[in-house]
C-alpha cells in the first residue's frame, strides 16, 4: 500500500510538472508581442490622439495571452477616445492583435445652456463638448440653431427636424466636398404666416446668402438639391447676399412639386 502510494504521489506530482510546462510553453507561445493598429486620422489632433491610444494598447495588452484575451476590452479601451471609431478588431494568433480605427469627422455644434458646445459628427453622433466651435481639422463646425435635441454622449441623434438638416448639409457637402466651406448654420424656425407651413429651416451660408426652406421634412431630397441648383446659379455679388426660398406647392393636382423662388437681395425682416 506504502509503495502504491508512493507511485500516486509520484505520478501526481510528475502530472502537475507536465502541465506546468505545457501550460509555460502555451503562454510563450500565445503571448500577445504586437498590437498593429491601422489609423486613418483627418487632423493633427487626431494623429496625436492616435499615439496616444497606441501606447494605451500596448501598456493594457503587450504581454497579456492572446488565448484569453477578450476583445471587449479593447473595444472599451478605444472607447475612451470619443474622436475615433473602430472599424475591426481581430487576433492573429499566436501573437498579434490587429485593429483598424478612424477618425470621426467633426460636422455639427450646439450650443449648450451652459455655453458650451456639444460637437456631433457627420452621422450625427454626438462625440463631446468644446468650449468654442472649432473644428478639429480647421475652421468652425455647422451650428444648428432651434433645435431640441436629446444629446447622449456616443449615441447618434435620430431628432427627425436633424436628420432633415442633416440631408441638406449632404447635398452641399456631395456638391462641394465639404458642406462646412460654404454652410455656416442652419436654423430651425416658425414661419410668421400659418399658410407657410408648421415650420421651416433657414440655411445661412458664409457668404450671406440665406435659403429658406419651408416644411424641411417634406420632399427633403427634392428641396435639397433644389436648394443647391439654385445656390449654384447665383454668380458674383448674389453669391454674398441676399435670400432665395423654396416651398412645396399646394395646388391641385401639383402633389410632390415644389417651387424655388428668385434670388432678392432685400432681406426680409
């Protein structure tokens, strides 16, 4: 019996020092050694940001076994950084982890009760405050004036007078390459007659001219490229004052038409 023991306990013990050098080889072998992450930053900020993110990664996760690593936690690592998205997240085993990650393009600013301005992207997520509207690649982000919207840090705004505003910044931005060179604000506004309409927004652009579009969540593709056309023709001086209006028409039998009026330098009141 003495000797049957013996030969267990042997036999545990020589068990326990095989699978510690497996286990010892296991973690040489699938030990995270590279982090490579492929960035696509828009502005000097952002490629700053991106340094700062891949020194984050590799304090976190250099050394870490690629076997039980979990990926969520990456995910909440890069989460930290509001002006980012990540776009794929992989393991190469035995050693490597791959990420893709991408700057968020600043778009839209609203100015916040505590004078602060909450910064939203080109989807409409909304990224994080400002203390001034300024765009981190350069100049100012679109300020939406009149809206009400229910702003929640990494969620995108699914106000529906927003996404309507949002698809005529597009039009400018598929026309001009960026809607910011030539949009300035867009206001959400109650027309002064009640045959206007329940309301319409007010697109002011940086050379002075103002588009006012009434009903703006009605026929929003049309009256938006309507509205670039039309801004497209002004030439010279027309191009720096002045206002043009675009309305959908009521009469019989003009359902879905609408009617861009003529471009007249004296600014109503």
């Amino acid at each position: 019996m003495q000797t049957k023991k013996k030969v267990l306990i042997i036999t545990a013990v020589g068990l326990a020092l095989l699978l510690a050098v497996i286990g010892a080889a296991f973690n040489a072998i699938f030990t995270v050694t590279e982090i490579s992450v492929d960035f696509h930053p828009v502005s000097a900020e952002g490629e700053r940001d991106s340094y700062a993110l891949q020194e984050e990664l590799q304090n976190n996760f250099l050394g870490h076994s690629s076997a039980f690593l979990d990926l969520d936690d990456v995910k909440s690592l890069v989460s930290r950084y509001p002006g980012f998205e990540l776009t794929s997240v992989s393991k190469k085993y035995p050693t490597k982890i791959v990420l893709s990650v991408e700057e968020r393009r600043e778009l839209f600013a609203v100015q916040k009760e505590n004078g602060l301005y909450a910064i939203l992207d080109e989807n409409g997520r909304y990224l994080y405050d400002k203390e001034e509207n300024v765009n981190r690649s350069s100049g100012e982000n679109i300020l939406l004036e009149g809206f009400s919207l229910s702003l929640r840090a990494g969620e995108q705004v699914n106000d529906i007078n927003f996404l309507a505003a949002n698809a005529y910044v597009k039009a400018f931005s598929e026309t001009f390459g960026s809607a910011r060179s030539d949009v300035r604000s867009v206001v959400l506004a109650e027309p002064g007659s009640a045959l206007a309409g329940a309301s319409y927004m007010q697109i002011m652009t940086r050379g002075g001219v103002r588009i006012d579009i009434y009903e703006p969540c009605n026929l929003t593709q049309e009256k938006a490229d309507a509205a670039v056309d039309k801004y497209l023709s002004l030439e010279g001086v027309e191009r720096l004052c002045g206002f043009f209006d675009i309305v959908e028409l009521i009469t019989p039998g003009s359902e879905g038409q609408i009617s861009v009026s003529e471009h007249r330098t004296d600014m109503p009141i």
